[in-house]
C-alpha cells in the first residue's frame, strides 16, 4: 500500500514555488496588447443614430405630452397583430 506517491507531491511542489515554470514565464514574457477595430457599417450605424437623436427627442416629447393629457390612443389591433406570431401555439 502506498501512502505517498512521487509523482502528487512533485505537482503540489510546483504550486508551493508560485506555480511557475520555464514556459509561463516566456509567455507572459511576450504580452500582446489588445486592439479593437470597428468595421465601417457600425461607424455608420453610429452616425446614424447620433443624426436621429433630435428627431427621436422631438417624438419623444410628442409622446409624453399626449400621455400626460390624455390624448394617446392605443390600436389594439395593431398590437395584437404584432403579438400573434409570438403566441401561435404548434398545432396538435
């Protein structure tokens, strides 16, 4: 029966000494740094969006005017229409 086996304490050893070796070391020896890149179509997408943002603002208000005073009509049909493809259940 073996109570100690070479081989569990050499790899405890290794942790014990900071876990480091020869190829760790090289490793973080050479650090790439990190880039990003942003492709073209979200730079556009970007200028689009900061272009709409008085539009969108302006709307906004529209809305929040026509809450408040009551005026704001909800087409339940329309919503529901959107909601349907959500809801359909598979046929049995």
């Amino acid at each position: 029966m073996k109570l100690n086996e070479i081989g569990r304490i050499a790899g405890i050893q290794k942790y014990a000494a900071g876990g480091r070796d020869k190829q760790s070391d090289h490793a973080s020896s050479i650090r790439r740094k990190d880039e990003v890149s942003i492709s073209p179509e979200a730079k556009e997408l970007l200028e689009s969006q900061r272009t709409n943002q008085a539009e969108r603002a302006n709307k906004l208000n529209e809305l929040k005017q026509s809450v408040s005073t009551g005026t704001y009509h909800v087409e339940a049909g329309k919503i529901a229409d959107k909601l349907l493809p959500y809801l359909k259940f598979p046929k049995e």
